[in-house]
C-alpha cells in the first residue's frame, strides 16, 4: 500500500534509506502526513512545500530567512563558546515547527528534543518525527515539562508564541529550572530587533524578567537577514540570587529540588544552583562524547548515587548485549530503525551502546522507579518521565522500535498490560519492531497478549522477546 498510512513504515524507510548517519530525511511521503494546512500557511516562509508525492523540507523556518544551516553558523559566530557538539549536546527547542533546528543540528554531533502543541497549524510534530527527528507534543501551560532540574545545555526559541512574561513569568521560570548552570537560552523574536510600541513593550517585560532571574546576556546580533537573537547565560553559582534588592522570584525551598516533575504544577521560584561536589570544577559535564562514557556529576549527588564500579559495569553489560546479541542474533533489520523508544532506561545504557547506530533513542524513566533521568542527560542522551499507565504524548504510528528491559513486572502490579500493550501498538509504526528482555514468566504472560494484536513474535534463549508489527488493523 504505497503511501497509505499503514504502510507508512515502508514508505518512511524507503525515503529514509539514502540518508547517511548524523543527517536528517529532506523529504517524507505526503499521504504519511497528508495534512496541507501548513504547506499553505507557511509557503512564504519555506518550511515545507509538497512535491509530487512528497513532502520536502527546505530549512527555512519564520526566523531562518536565509535557511537554518546559515542561522546556525550565525549563532556559534555570535557565541563561540557555544561549541556546538562538544561544549553543548543536548538541546530544548521550544515551539519547534517541523523541527528543522534540531534536525540540522543532528550534522554537528547536537541531540535536541524538540517540542510543540498540536495547534492551528496541524501535525508540526508529525512532520518531525516522520523525518526522524527526536520530538513529541507539550505545551508551557500549568505544568511542569517532564524533565529534571538543570539538565539542558541550551533552550532554543525561535518565534515560538510562547508568553514568557505571563503569570509573572512563570513559563521562563520553567525554562531556568531545566536549563543547566552556565547553559544558554536562545530568543529569537521580534521584540529583540523591532522597536515598535507592542514590541519594545515585550522586550523591556524581558529585561526586566531576566535580570530577576540574574541571566546575562552574553550576545545581542542581528544577522544579514535583520533578524535580531539575543542569548541569555544562567548564572553557576547563587551569589547574584543572594545579592539581589528584592526576593522576587523567591528562591525555592531546598525539599522540593529532587522531586519528578510529573503531574507538578509550574512553581513561582528559583531552584538553588547545585554546589558542585569537593572535587569538581563546575556541575558541566566534560565535552562530548567523553561524557557519553564517564561517570556523571549527578550520579555522585545524594538522590542517584551510584559507584563508579556499577557505573562501568552497566555500561560494559550493555555494550556487550547489544553488540553481541541485539544487533546480529534477533532478526532486526536495523536499517530500518531511526525512532527508538527505550520504555525502562535505566542509566541510559541501551542508549549508549547504540551510539554508533544511524538512530537516536527517547530514553523513557518511569515515574515509579529509581530517578536516573539527570544521570541520561548528563551523558548527552535525552529522555523524559512518564507513567506507562497513561498514554505516551506522541503521534500513532511514531517509534521503529520500542525496547523494554524488566519493565512489565512492576507495571502488573498497577495496571492491565493489555492497555500497556494497546498503547506500543499505537505509538509503533507498521513494520516495526519490540525487543522485551524479562523474566520467563512475564515473558510468558506477554507473548499471547502481543500475538492477539496480530504482531508476528519470536522468543529467543528464553529471555528475549521480539515482536514485529504486520500491517493488520481492526474492520471498521
């Protein structure tokens, strides 16, 4: 079924199939993502055009003028301690579009989650990830994001119709407590380069804003093209909060710092700069892709303390498996896997060995486990919380391949794994893949369950379950 929406695994790899490692799919199937609303809105601005039966992907953007490649360079030319794949690795980009930022981004050795609501515009996120472009749906609205305190390297806005200065900037308050000591923000928005009244006016509530906050603004440029970005830097250390006149926003309480943000509602406060351990330069990582293979700096804090010795022997057990088993002995063709979903994490492991791969990994923490997410980011990997009772914030037909490692034992005990099992089928792609390692009984307990919805499922040395997705769905 060319082009048709069950088929689309097919159809996406066959377009992915000529790209090289690192790169982005310059076009997708139109009938994958048929939706044409955006193609009209944005068709002066280049973002996407249809050609034929495919949808192309030029690298303009609202704010890319003379493409996403050239306001790159622009950046890191504004900012050279930027380092674009050594000093910063992973990356937020807020209100993303079709996520050309990210996906460019992937050529300089840069992981960005990208993210945006399903709005007006339709299925930007869609598009994204039908590239293979790490994304998923969120918006900056009551809630915290499912990310830890200060694990980005960078938060990238480029015109992303976010208010930062509602609720008393609640939503940039959000963006500083992800944001790593020392990382950057990047705005580019009319109210830096314009000077009328309603843009001067959105600048000055900025201002006024990061200064509370005690960001600084590292540069201010405007490129060929009149496009004006200004990058703000987050203090290292919580001298500036202590100095400042006015205790606004006030500076969060210390018992509050470790807690998951799942289900939180955003916090009017400052959390505390972390104090880095006797030992420690700073709480930054070392550069990429050394950091990738060295024990993190929140691996050494009091909630995730883990030894260097487990460390290292989690990371040599997954390189082991995976080399040795994953890759050549379970009849995956991972050629045809760039979305990946890890659904139990862990360290990131999994993630790690599979680094080498043409792929990238969402690593997901469960919110009832051991909280391991800071120790993912700290290696460069991205990832999020979730409870696996609910639904995952992604499109039908999203992931190549979901892996679970010893997941489904704890997740029996709270829910029906017949709903778990419904929401893979959801999130997987036809032709796509599950790759389960657990115990033989809960093996056992899956296998008819994943073979009920059709899937084709082999068990292998009675630890590993592989399961592949046919193009079967239910008469209307």
């Amino acid at each position: 079924m060319p082009g048709s929406a069950a088929g689309g695994i097919q159809d996406a790899c066959s377009v992915a199939s000529e790209q090289r490692h690192g790169e982005i799919n310059v076009s997708i199937w139109y009938n994958n993502v048929p939706h044409p609303k955006l193609i009209e809105y944005k068709k002066d601005q280049n973002w996407v055009r249809k050609s034929g039966d495919y949808l192309v992907f030029p690298g303009g953007g609202t704010q890319f003028k003379e493409g996403v490649t050239s306001y790159i360079q622009f950046i890191e030319k504004i900012l050279p301690s930027i380092e674009w794949g050594k000093h910063t690795r992973v990356v937020l980009d807020v209100g993303c579009g079709v996520a050309s930022f990210g996906g460019y981004l992937l050529d300089k050795s840069v992981l960005t989650m990208s993210f945006a609501p399903k709005d007006e515009h339709e299925a930007q996120i869609q598009f994204a990830l039908e590239r293979g472009i790490p994304a998923f749906l969120a918006v900056i609205g009551t809630q915290k994001l499912t990310f830890p305190d200060n694990v980005f390297d960078m938060i990238h806005c480029a015109r992303c119709r976010v208010h930062w200065d509602a609720d008393g900037g609640m939503p940039l308050l959000e963006l500083n407590r992800i944001l790593r000591p020392g990382g950057f923000f990047i705005w580019s928005a009319t109210p830096v380069y314009r000077s009328d009244s309603r843009d001067q006016n959105v600048w000055n509530a900025m201002v006024a804003l990061t200064e509370a906050f005690c960001w600084k603004v590292v540069a201010k440029e405007t490129d060929a093209a009149g496009i004006g970005v200004v990058i703000y830097q987050k203090p290292v250390s919580n001298s500036c909060y202590e100095g400042r006149k006015a205790d606004n926003p006030p500076i969060c309480l210390q018992n509050r710092s470790h807690e998951i943000s799942w289900y939180s509602p955003l916090g009017y406060c400052l959390p505390r700069i972390p104090v880095p351990q006797s030992g420690q330069e700073s709480n930054w990582p070392i550069s990429w892709p050394e950091r990738l293979t060295n024990r993190p700096p929140s691996s050494q804090d009091g909630s995730n303390s883990i030894s260097s010795e487990n460390f290292l022997n989690d990371m040599t057990q997954w390189d082991m498996l995976v080399s040795k088993i994953y890759l050549h002995d379970l009849g995956i063709d991972w050629l045809k896997v760039r979305n990946v979903m890890d659904m139990n994490a862990g360290f990131g492991g999994f993630a790690a060995a599979l680094i080498n791969q043409p792929l990238w990994v969402m690593n997901v923490v469960p919110i009832h486990g051991p909280d391991t997410l800071p120790i993912i980011f700290d290696r460069g990997l991205i990832g999020v919380y979730h409870d696996w009772c609910e639904a995952f914030n992604t499109y039908p037909r999203t992931y190549d391949l979901l892996h679970s490692s010893f997941l489904f034992g704890g997740l029996a005990q709270r829910c029906d794994l017949v709903e778990v099992a419904m929401e893979m089928d959801r999130i997987l792609r036809p032709g796509g893949w599950v790759l389960v390692q657990d115990t033989i009984e809960m093996l056992q307990k899956i296998q008819p369950i994943l073979i009920s919805l059709h899937w084709e499922t082999t068990l292998h040395n009675q630890k590993f379950l592989v399961c592949k997705k046919g193009l079967w769905r239910p008469a209307n």
